[in-house]
C-alpha cells in the first residue's frame, strides 16, 4: 500500500479521505452528454454501517471535483432518498451503477458516457 498506485502509468488521484469510510469503493467517473460535466460517484459507508453514494462534478475529468451531494446529511443515492418497487428491501445503497431510466426506449441511451468502471 505504501507504493500505491506504483507501477501505474501517469496515474492520477483524483480524491482521497483519511477516513476509509468515505471512498469506500465503487468509484465511478461519468461524462454528462451534451455538457462540459463529469460526475463522480464514490461508494461510502455511514456512521450507522450502512452504505450509500456520495458525487461530485468537474468541468473536466482531471480537474477539481467539488461536492454535489457529498455527505451522509446530503447523499447522492441513501435508503432515505431512493425508492424500491414493491417495498423497501434493503437499508444499503451498494454497488449501484447510474443507468438512465429510458436507456431501453430513448433514441441516446448514453445519457451519461461511462468512463470507468463497467455497464450492465
């Protein structure tokens, strides 16, 4: 760990946390279409265990990030503010992977471009 990310070539890291918890994993950079935006979502785990999604934008993918909803108070993506069909199911928002909701019947289903990570 001490030499990490040695052996990468022209790594960059574009975040991190002193806390664990905060960039816990699941990270993933989208470029919004048709804009001048990246978002990142980075997986967390809160002060009560459970995990949720924090994000950031950048005006470009190797510049400054700044908050968007960052926060356990403020989570992009939390038990609280997300809804499950047919019932809550679950108190963890984990390994998710930002898909835009017409995907199947719009004529640009890349509403976002992925840039890292993988699409199902």
């Amino acid at each position: 760990m001490a030499n990490f990310p040695n052996g990468f070539t022209d790594t960059v890291i574009a975040m991190q946390d002193s806390n664990a918890h905060n960039l816990f994993e699941a990270g993933n950079s989208y470029k919004i279409a048709g804009q001048n935006q990246y978002l990142m979502l980075v997986e967390a785990i809160g002060s009560d265990g459970r995990r949720y999604f924090r994000s950031w934008t950048s005006s470009s993918i190797n510049g400054t990030f700044r908050p968007l909803a960052a926060s356990e108070s403020n989570p992009f993506a939390q038990a609280g503010n997300v809804t499950f069909s047919g019932g809550q199911w679950t108190k963890d928002v984990s390994h998710g992977e930002r898909l835009p909701a017409l995907a199947a019947r719009s004529p640009h289903p890349d509403e976002f471009h992925l840039l890292n990570g993988s699409r199902r």
